[in-house]
C-alpha cells in the first residue's frame, strides 16, 4: 500500500482530500508545515499545500532538497498563478488546483496520485539502475582506474566501505566536502568518522539494513552538517561486502527546518498563553481589589497591613508578568511604511542616553552610507533595539571587565546579498556588538524559546518577542560571540519583502 503525507494546514478541503486518496487504497497521513521532518524517508508520495508566505516556500525548497526520490506536488487553493510559479522554482514536479468543487477536486486528486505513483516507480527504476552500476564497477575492482573516473564524475559524494568498516575508496566530492584527500581517508574507520553505535554496526554489517544520519564536521573553518545513508552492497552471489556511503551539505536544510519549527512552537505556545492570561487576570483583578479594600480598615502600623501590602506587591508581579506574555502571545498585525533604519536606532539611542552614561559605556555607530528604506512597523523595530541595547548595557554593568579601560557597544549596518533556492536577496545588517561577557551554550540553544532567561528577575520574553517580531517582517536574527571577546546580537531584514507586505 502507498504512503502518502500531505503537508498542511488542517481545513476540510484539506480532510476531504486525504479521504479521497485513502479511498484509493493508499495511506495518508496530515503533517503541519514545520513538522515535515518526521515525514519518513521512505513516503512515496508528498502533497504540500503552499501560499505566499516565505516560509512555506522554503520549507518546499528543504523538502524538495531532502526527498529527492520523492514527488513533491503542490497543493493551491487560490486562483494565483504567482504560487504555481514559486512552488515550481521551488522545486515541485506537478501541483493541482483544489477549487472547492467535491467531484472536480475529486477527479483532479486521483489523476495527480497516478501521475505521482508512476513518477515514484521510475525514479526508484532509475536510482536502482544508478546503484547497480556503481556496485558492479565496485565488485570489478573498487581501485580500477575505472571506477575511479566513475566514481569522480558523479557530484554526489560517495564513499566505499569495505566489510571491515574501513574506507576503501572515495570520490572528489568526498574529499571536498570532507576536507581531506583520497590518501587521507583511505584505510579510516567508518565507525569512527560517524560515531556509530554497535547497534548500528551490527544493522549495517551483518544484518544488511541502511542507517541513515547526521554529522556535524568543520569545513572551510565553517560548522555543517551534513547528511548521509550509510547501505549495504552486496557481490552477485548475493553476499554483502560492505557498504555505500551517500552524503551531502543539509546545513541550509537543516536550519530552514529548525526555524519552521520554532516559528510553530511559538504560535501554538503564543495561543495557549493567551487563553491563559486571559484566565488569570480577572481573578488576580479581585484579588487586589479586595486586598485594596482591607487596607483601608486597617491600621498601617499594624503587622498585617505591611503583610497585605507584601502579598499586593506579589499580585503586581504576577500581573506584570501576565501582560509580558499577552503582548508576546497576542498577534498584532504591522504597520508597514518606508523609513530610514538609522531613524529608529537613533530614536532608542536617544532613550538610552542616561543609561549609558551611568554605566560608563561608550556608543560608537558606524552606519553605512546610502542604506536603502525599508519597508517595516517603526514601532515594533523600536522595541526589538531597545530591548538588545538593554540587554548589552545590563550585561556589561554586571561584570567587572578586568584588563579594559572602557566599555563600549557598537552599532553598525551594512547592505547585503544572501543566496537562497530561489537566487540572491538583498539584505541590511544591523550589528549590535558589546565587550561584556558574551553568550554561554546555553543561550545559543535557547535563548529565543519563551520564558528562558538567565536574568534572577527575568520573564525570558524579551529575546522571544524580538524572534516574533523580527520572523513576521521575514528576516532572521542570530546570536554569536566576537572572537575578541563579547557578544553580537545581528539582524537582516529584507530590502525587497515578499508581496504579502504590501496589501
């Protein structure tokens, strides 16, 4: 029976389309669009409905990079020709038009599912072709001048492991990727570049089953990832000897993977707490008010007046604590106009002023000349820097820089260009460095997840709001420490946002 994952949000045109492909005899399962990484590699068949939106072409693009011996359909419905444009260029082999109609859509579903299994068996048909043809010239003579020039002319890099796990041979995309020559990787231990388990071994040695994985390694002094399957060869007699590695770059992948599911976690997260606060605050109100009419009747030199007053306080915390996560929680809508980026962090700067010069920190600005505007909410841009540039006046205030004579936060922007699946995108930069203390591990890791804080009074909000903020006006921001020490906290924001912007 075919397996089949649709990739989408759950409507009933969506359920009503799984149901007429399970009345096709095949199997069908729904998955969220930052969920596609649970998709087996195995599926036959990937329906993935897209719109306008960024991060749904993206996604289609890791897809379609990922399941490569997969047919990736496209699921529109709405009568725009510019999303069948995108999910081509993104990397979809067919698409179909779902227009609301049951009998049409129907119709439509069953011809793609056909088209989409014949695809899946000739794609099979030609890897297998493909596989054959390098074990043979493997079983021939793995050292032959011959299967070398094979091997060599392939772009997927490959790698020959012998029955012993060691690595008989490799190709110059191997070598490439890996950094190493031929001579250098011939003779190592498969086990030990991987870092597999006795388990694994035992699957792919003895038990003839393919392993699949990932490994991060430092190429070109840059950390990837990369990707590979790890299967078992076997000689025409049928014995196993051995096995083939098949490996590629999955950073780009990998992190566009990551980011999807981030962005889903915090909109679930982000509607959960708000029903939340929402529940909370109305009793928190009669709480006070109540401890506000008991203060009246009491005498404030009493003991439990000053305890009244202790536990209003607390009440104060917690609503406080109640807004910050309503504000992240609630989904307020920019609004877009054009404006100078300098604008707005000369605006913060201007707010900061005092602190800065309490805390003894110079502010050096390096702008870059003839930034073009931007199109972005002044205001929610005005809350991300404000709240960064906070961030590095508390982290440097907090610590004793021994051996430095000053303190300083740098600010500066730049113009640039980011490829991607779909070509090079104009960008500009905002860095905002400090020489404070720099970012521990494990701020890297979750420094953007709701409610991690490091702060003894923090919410853990503030970096969480900044990602929402920063993710619906389509750019990133990232984290890292300066080589010389302290931390830079960068941001990109699109000079030409996708189309959805401008309605």
């Amino acid at each position: 029976m075919p397996n089949i994952a649709i990739v989408s949000g759950l409507s009933m045109q969506i359920v009503q389309m799984q149901r007429a492909i399970k009345l096709q005899a095949n199997k069908v399962e729904i998955y969220a669009h930052s969920s596609f990484a649970a998709i087996p590699q195995n599926i036959d068949l990937i329906y993935f409905e897209v719109d306008n939106t960024a991060s749904h072409i993206e996604s289609l693009e890791a897809i379609a990079s990922i399941y490569l011996q997969t047919p990736l359909i496209s699921i529109i419905t709405q009568d725009k020709i510019a999303y069948a444009i995108h999910s081509i260029r993104a990397g979809a082999t067919d698409m179909i038009f779902l227009t609301g109609n049951p009998v049409k859509d129907n119709i439509e579903i069953a011809n793609s599912v056909y088209r989409g299994l014949k695809k899946r068996q000739k794609l099979i048909a030609t890897h297998q072709v493909f596989t054959e043809k390098v074990y043979e010239s493997i079983a021939n003579n793995a050292e032959s001048s011959d299967t070398g020039n094979f091997l060599n002319q392939m772009q997927q890099a490959v790698i020959v492991v012998g029955q012993n796990a060691k690595i008989i041979s490799s190709n110059r995309a191997a070598e490439k990727l890996l950094s190493n020559k031929h001579h250098e990787l011939q003779g190592k231990d498969i086990v030990d570049l991987l870092s597999l388990s006795d388990y694994d071994i035992e699957k792919i040695f003895s038990s003839g089953e393919t392993h699949r994985g990932e490994l991060n390694i430092t190429h070109l002094n840059h950390e990837i990832t990369i990707g590979y399957t790890l299967s078992p060869r076997f000689l025409h007699n049928g014995q196993q000897d051995g096995a083939l590695m098949l490996f590629k770059d999955i950073t780009q992948e990998k992190s566009l993977r990551l980011q999807a599911e981030k962005t889903e976690k915090m909109q679930t997260l982000g509607e959960i707490v708000a029903a939340i606060s929402h529940e909370v605050k109305n009793p928190l109100a009669g709480i006070k008010s109540m401890i506000q009419a008991m203060l009246l009747d009491m005498n404030a030199e009493s003991e439990n007046y000053h305890y009244l007053l202790r536990i209003q306080q607390e009440v104060d915390r917690i609503n406080t604590f109640i807004e910050d996560t309503f504000a992240f929680a609630r989904h307020k809508k920019p609004y877009i106009v054009k404006v100078d980026i300098a604008t707005i962090i000369n605006s913060v700067v201007t707010l900061l002023t005092e602190n800065l010069k309490e805390n003894h920190i110079d502010l050096v600005k390096n702008y870059a000349d003839d930034l073009p505007q931007l199109k972005v909410d002044p205001d929610q841009l005005h809350q991300v820097f404000l709240n960064i540039l906070l961030n590095s006046i508390e982290a440097i205030s907090d610590v004793k820089l021994s051996g430095r004579s000053s303190s300083f936060i740098k600010i500066s922007t730049r113009e640039l260009e980011i490829s991607d699946g779909s070509g090079p995108k104009k960008y500009v930069e905002i860095n905002f460095q400090d020489n404070g203390p720099g970012f521990g591990q494990s701020v890297f890791e979750k420094a953007f997840d709701p409610f991690f804080t490091t702060k003894p009074s923090g919410t853990g909000l503030g970096l969480s709001i900044c990602y929402k903020i920063i993710n619906e006006h389509y750019g990133r921001i990232d984290l890292k420490n300066d080589k010389s020490g302290g931390a830079i906290t960068s941001i990109k924001l699109p000079v030409h946002p996708p189309s959805r912007y401008d309605k």
